[in-house]
C-alpha cells in the first residue's frame, strides 16, 4: 500500500471537500485544513462506504474515490443546504 | 439512510424529460421514458406518491421534476466532469424551480440491462431519490450509497427497493395504503414495452418423474451468496439460508442462469469467487463467469486458462469439483483424483506445490461430485446421495460421518433400513456401508 502521491493527496482533499467531509476552507482566514482534521474526514469518509477507518488515504480509499458515482455530496450540513437554497432563490 | 428535511408538499408529481442521451449506445427515447417510469415506479410502489408524465406540451417546462442530459457546465453551479467520476444528480423538493430537476451527465455510456456501460435504471433511481428528499446512505444494500453499482435489476418491471430505501422513502411520506397499488398507467399501451431483458420464463413444469430430488446424483452443488444450488441434468434445487427448499420441483437451469450454451444437460462444478461475488459454471473444457444470474460477455474460456497439470503431465480437461475453503480462502479445484489450489484475493494463481492426491482427504470420496464451504468454515463433500462434512481446517480428521443427501438437504423421507444379502450387517435391519459403498 504505497503512501498517496502528492497529487493524489490533494485531489483527496478535494475529493473530502466536495463530499461534504471537509469544510471548505476557511476564506476570511485562508486558513488550511489541518492534518488532523484531515485524517477525521478520510475516517469518516471510509466509516460511510464500510472501508476500515484507517484515517489513511490507503489504495482500497483512494480506489473507491475514483469510482464514479452521484455528484452530491453524502454529508449535507444544514448550512450547506441553506447556502444551496439561498443559492437557488438568487 | 438519512433524509434532508425536505419534501414534497403534494403526492401527485409530474415529470417530463427535456432531452435525450446523445452517445452510443444511443438508448432510444421510447426505452428512455420506460426506464423512468419504472424507475418511478420503484419509489410510488411502497408509498402513496404518483408520478404521471407531463403532456408532450409547454406543461413539459412546468413538470416538477424536469430530466434531461447535459455535460460540464449545464449553469446549475455544478458541472459534470466527463466520462466516469460524476454519473448525475438531483435538486432536492421545495418550492424554487430547479427543485426535483434530475441531470444525468450527457458524456457517459447510458445502457440498459448491460455491462457494457452504465446502468440509467440504477442511476435515475437514486437520483429520484433526492428529488424525493433523501441524501446519501452508508447501509448496503441500498440504491441510495453514493457510488455506482452497476445494474440492479435483471427485469426492472418488478425491482424492489431495499429495505434501508423504502424505511427512508416512508419516513417522509408514509406507507402505501390504498389497496392494490395502481400500476403505471399501462406504460405499455402508450409506450413500447422496455427493453427486451433475459427474464426467466415461466419454467415448463419438470417432469417430477424424471428429476426425483430424493435419488441424489447431483453433478454440482454450489454455496451461492447463503443459498445451496443443487444441479442436476438441465435442472437446479434451490435451499434456502434456512436450509428450506424453495421448492420441491427443480428448475430449469436455462431459465434462471442465462448465458450457458443451449441444450446444456449437466454442469461439472460451480462455485461462488469470494473477491468479487461473481459465480464460475464449469462444463467439460470451458468456464463462464457469471455476475448474478447473467454470463459476462467474453466467456466460456477455456479450462487451460487455470494452468491445471496433473502428476503425469497431462492437461486437466474437466473439472469435478470446485470450492473455497472458508478456514483459509483458498480456491480448490478437484479432478481424476488430483486437487489444485488457487489463490484468487487479487489476480488468480495457483499455489506451488499441486496438484496434490485428493486420498489426503481422509474419510471423504476422492472423486466428489461436489464441494461446498459453509461460514463457520466446515467443507461438505457430496457424492451420489451422501455427504460428508470435514471440520473447518482439517484434512485428516480420523472419524468423518457420512450423512444422506436426500434426507438433511432434499427433506426427502427417511430410507427404510433393509437387509443386503452379502452385505455385513450389525443388528437386524442395519448395513453398514464402506466409503466406496
């Protein structure tokens, strides 16, 4: 199980983000995902598709995000969906 | 499953589909719109919501769930992204007016009750789904896991939804209550009838006469998904988690399994790949891999794919048995006295070291007709009308009883013990039989 590549790594950021696992970072403060935060998400993530929650983005995860699927996202936070409405009206 | 707090104010909703998919397979628009009602239907089945298609006119724009097929950037803020990656995806009900609309990425391979591509029945039933209210679930099975499954139907006029799907679907909008759930309205009449798919024909009923499930005989039995399969001739029993027949009469194989040549009058071995599910027929020199109850295109194959050698050099050209073994995963493949094995977790490979004599099987025939593994790991082999079962794990355990096929698997009567002339006998009315009896 080779370590991601650094590309790999940041498409899986991505990937989290786009998700809902990850908050988007946080524009005012352009402050960047911590590492921490980061390992939650890819647990969570692998938690939701029923992969050992290794915090790892090991090859059975970053395999599973290559496959395709639904564009939306499996974790919505109210806010999102505010946003998203919000969105909608304008 | 999880829902998002939304949901539709009304039950009766109408839809319409504003275009078409645009790459090959090119599905026809008639087969299109079949698919949707179905796919409608698999959500208005198990709750009171109906869906009507919208007059072919300017009601069309006023549908309240509006499909159609678009690629990148469609300006709803979120763009497709080619072939594979993103597949669709749905507005959740309310009352702005993109709510409910379903986009389906115009750059995939849209098929129908094929491999080929990706499945727009499994699709659109999901994608209905949010437009429903209902977010991603993380239970499996359920048609609402955020990735593609490939087909889930091999006759979509009667799909079910998974329990987790429906629990979700009446949390928002109850049960079904009116007494017999109206169909679509005859989706026949207006539109073609959907796609041609292989479902099983109603079999012709066996001759019971001809197929006796109690005479035992069975050219293969298969552990499939909890469920034992027992083969015989052109026909299959089926038992089962609960170890109950589902039915006394046999099946036709061509009925259920599709793909398998014409006329075909007895399969050698069949066995369930734990990697991935798919089931492998074995008849004479060839194999088929099966996904479900259908053959995947490119098969049969020939037997030589599995490097079989025996100890005096000659190519194995049939298979008598073949199985996992729980205790270890391994796969077994039996043959004129000799076995093999194969790991198969990844890419398949055999174990150095084989074949080995299959008389290393203490106790058992060493020419089964079959083998199965069960959970808890114990491997059954059958031969004729009796079975034997080897404990998880071991290959020489000293006493191995052999049981009647016909009574604790086909519920057949028990036999009346008689006397053999010549046979040796314990008390009255007992034979004891030798392996090989």
């Amino acid at each position: 199980h080779l370590a991601p590549m650094p590309d790999q790594y940041s498409r899986g950021v991505d990937w989290l983000s786009r998700y809902g696992y990850l908050p988007p970072p946080d524009p005012r403060t352009g402050q960047l995902q911590s590492k921490e935060g980061i390992e939650t998400a890819i647990k969570e993530m692998q938690r939701f598709a029923g992969l050992k929650d290794t915090g790892k983005l090991d090859s059975d995860t970053l395999k599973l995000m290559s496959t395709p699927r639904c564009s939306l996202p499996d974790i919505i936070g109210s806010k999102d969906l505010l946003k998203k409405r919000r969105r909608k009206r304008r | 499953y999880a829902t998002v707090g939304l949901r539709w104010k009304k039950s009766d909703l109408t839809w319409s589909i504003q275009n078409y998919p645009s790459l090959y397979p090119f599905l026809k628009p008639d087969d299109v719109k079949s698919i949707m009602i179905y796919a409608f239907k698999a959500w208005s089945d198990v709750t009171n919501l109906n869906f009507q298609a919208a007059p072919p006119t300017s009601e069309q724009d006023r549908a309240d769930i509006k499909i159609s097929f678009a690629r990148s950037l469609h300006d709803d803020g979120y763009p497709f992204d080619g072939k594979g990656g993103t597949l669709a995806h749905a507005f959740f009900p309310g009352e702005y007016e993109v709510a409910g609309d379903t986009h389906f990425d115009d750059e995939e391979s849209w098929t129908y009750g094929d491999d080929s591509g990706t499945d727009l029945f499994a699709v659109a039933v999901h994608e209905f789904g949010h437009a429903l209210g209902l977010s991603h679930s993380s239970t499996s099975p359920s048609i609402m896991r955020p990735y593609y499954q490939g087909a889930v139907a091999v006759d979509i006029r009667s799909y079910i939804l998974p329990d987790d799907d429906r629990y979700a679907i009446q949390s928002l909008y109850g049960k079904k209550i009116s007494p017999s759930a109206p169909s679509p309205k005859n989706p026949t009449s207006q539109l073609p009838k959907p796609p041609n798919t292989p479902h099983p024909k109603v079999p012709l009923k066996p001759d019971p006469s001809i197929q006796n499930r109690c005479e035992g005989g069975f050219d293969a039995v298969a552990n499939i998904r909890g469920e034992v399969f027992f083969f015989k001739g052109p026909y299959f029993w089926r038992i089962q988690r609960s170890r109950s027949l589902v039915s006394l009469q046999p099946a036709l194989i061509k009925n259920f399994w599709i793909g398998l040549p014409p006329g075909t009058n007895k399969i050698d071995a069949v066995y369930e790949r734990k990697s991935d599910s798919r089931i492998i027929f074995f008849i004479g020199s060839q194999y088929w891999v099966f996904k479900d109850t259908v053959a995947m295109s490119g098969y049969p194959r020939p037997l030589s794919d599995w490097g079989m050698i025996s100890h005096d050099g000659k190519e194995v050209k049939s298979v008598e048995a073949a199985f996992i073994w729980a205790h270890n995963g391994k796969t077994y493949i039996f043959s004129g006295g000799e076995f093999w094995r194969f790991s198969e977790a990844e890419q398949r490979h055999q174990d150095a070291g084989y074949p080995r004599f299959s008389s290393l099987w203490k106790g058992v025939p060493s020419n089964p007709d079959d083998i199965i593994t069960e959970e808890e790991g114990d491997a059954y082999f059958f031969k004729n009308n009796s079975y034997w079962v080897v404990k998880s794990g071991e290959m020489d355990q000293d006493s191995v009883t052999r049981r009647s096929t016909a009574v604790d698997w086909m519920r057949c009567p028990e036999p009346t013990p008689t006397t053999l002339p010549g046979n040796p006998r314990g008390r009255e009315g007992e034979c004891n039989c030798g392996i090989s009896g």
